[in-house]
C-alpha cells in the first residue's frame, strides 16, 4: 500500500517550462522509466495548442504510448477542446487549471473565470455521456493560489469560492497550485483547511509545489501533516529557465522520495530505478538545462534502502 502518492509530472510542467523541444522516442524512454521506478502518476503532457507550446504538440502520441505502461496517467487540458483530444487515450485524470489571478488566466489560457466556469461545466457535461468506467478523473487546479507573479497577493478567500463553484460546477476534485513557488509553511496549512472545511475533505487531496524559493520540501511537509495524500513533484526538479539563473521547477521527486521513505511513509518508487530515470533524463536534455536535487549527488544513508515492498 501507498502511503503518499507522488504524481510525476516532469514530463508536462517540467518540459513546458524549458527552451528545447524533446523528440517524442527520448520523451516516451523517459516516461518508461519513471514508470519501471514505481512512481503512481505521471502527467505526460498537455493538450494546448502546439503553436502557443511545441514541446506539448505530441501529447496525444505520448499518451497513447505511455498507456500501456502500468501507471496512472494524467494530462492537462486548457478547455473541452483538448478534453476531446485526449479522451480517446482514456487518460486516468485530466487536470484543468482556474487561476486565481484572473490576469494570469487571461494571460495563460485567454479566459476569464466566467469563461473557465463555462469550460468546466461543459467538461463534466461530456465526461458524464460516457460511461462510469471510461470517466477520467476530473480535477480543476487552482493555479496561483499561493501568489501571483503579476497581480501579487491573492485574496484567499477567493480561492475558497473559486474551489466551492468548481466542485459545484461538476469538478471530481480540486487542487492547490503554487504556479509561482510564492508559498510558505503556515499558508499551505491556513489554505488547505479553508478549502476543505468548505468542499470536503474528499475533494482536496492534493498539492503542486514550486520551489522557485527553496520551500517546497517545508511546504510538502505542511500539506502532508494537514492530511493530503498526493504530491506533484519532477524529476531533477526539471523546470528552470535557462535563462534565469536558480529558479528551478517543481519539488525534486528524489529529495521528496527521500524525505517520505525516510519518515517511514511508503511511496512505491525504488530509489535506483529513480535514479536510473535520472540518469535517462540528462541523457536527453541539452546540457545548458539545469538538473537539480540533493539526495542524487549525497546518496541514500548508509544502510537505507528504498524499492518497492
Ligand atoms: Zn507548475
């Protein structure tokens, strides 16, 4: 049994994030070895439009792929278009970002939240045509819900009833998004019982971190000891510009497996298959891309060993 469950998504916020586009095979090879290294999920790419993100353009491909791999694969969709996309692949989950900042909504996805509700309530309209069994998880992330990097401070009070009218909307679950890594401890705490208290329990289990300002672990920890149960994180913390010295991507899934194990919580990975994935990702990036995470170049403790039990 899974304690935490570690959703991978590398491969889609990570690679969205840098100046290079991967070939398809170097993405898939990389996904195959996430996979083999027991992590649950892994969000593998996002149905945009290939002109605003070629990195993204072959999403479906991957998707297609990375089906046959046993793993929970999840993928992010700006609107019912990229929802039709992708539904033939029966992905497990589709995550739909609604910022907080409705500037960077605009500015992101080009709608305002009247648009998005729109979106989300045609979204859970198509998804409830199909069939129980074919239905993926529909989850709506509140992106900058910790902060924004144009409009500044968000009301949380805001995220409250942005979280409420999703869930109400037809959204399965909501998410909290640190898009900008804005973040502290005592907030992610403050945030995630204001959201639940309102929507449930059951409809917020999970946290996607930045560590754009070093606190992703202390901010994991937080949401972990509030009660989550599902952590986005990225491989080498894959996500920095190359252009900006020092910020980095999301949590390092290394150093976040290794905190996890190491407080006895079972993810299911098996550190040197992670590592092997490690290895099968700089072995594809351009060498300018920055790779971060501490546990990588420090090892585990002598006589600790993390793999599948
Ligand atoms: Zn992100």
């Amino acid at each position: 049994m899974i304690d935490v469950t570690i959703s991978e998504v590398g491969p889609r916020d990570g690679l969205q994030n840098i100046d290079c586009v991967l070939p398809t095979a170097d993405k898939l090879r990389w996904i195959e070895a996430l996979a083999a290294a027991g992590l649950p999920e892994i969000e593998v790419g996002s149905c945009v439009s290939p002109k605003l993100l070629p990195q993204m353009a072959d999403t479906v491909e991957v998707a297609r792929s990375a089906r046959t791999l046993d793993v929970q694969i999840a993928v992010l969709v700006p609107n019912l278009k990229g929802v039709e996309r992708i539904l033939p692949e029966r992905p497990d989950k589709i995550s739909l970002p609604l910022s907080v900042s409705e500037t960077h909504s605009r500015r992101n996805v080009n709608r305002s939240h009247e648009e998005m509700f729109a979106e989300i309530a045609a979204i859970a309209g198509r998804l409830k045509e199909l069939p129980k069994a074919e239905r993926p998880h529909f989850e709506v992330g509140l992106s900058t819900a910790f902060g924004c990097t144009i409009e500044g401070p968000v009301s949380e009070a805001l995220v409250v009833d942005l979280a409420v009218r999703a869930v109400r909307t037809g959204a399965d679950e909501v998410g909290l998004s640190d898009t900008t890594g804005c973040g502290n401890p005592s907030q992610v705490r403050r945030l995630i019982r204001a959201v639940r208290s309102e929507v449930g329990s059951e409809k917020l289990t999970g946290i996607h971190l930045h560590n754009t300002r070093g606190q992703g672990l202390a901010n994991a920890l937080a949401a972990l000891e509030e009660g989550l149960t599902t952590l986005d994180a990225s491989l080498g913390g894959l996500g920095g510009c190359p252009f900006a010295p020092g910020a980095s991507g999301n949590i390092v899934t290394e150093d976040l497996v290794f905190m996890l194990e190491a407080m006895g919580l079972n993810t299911g990975v098996d550190f040197d298959a992670l590592m092997r994935a490690r290895e099968a990702l700089i072995g594809v990036l351009p060498r300018e891309i920055p790779i971060f995470g501490f546990t990588p170049d420090a090892g585990l403790p002598l006589g600790m060993r993390v793999g599948a039990r």
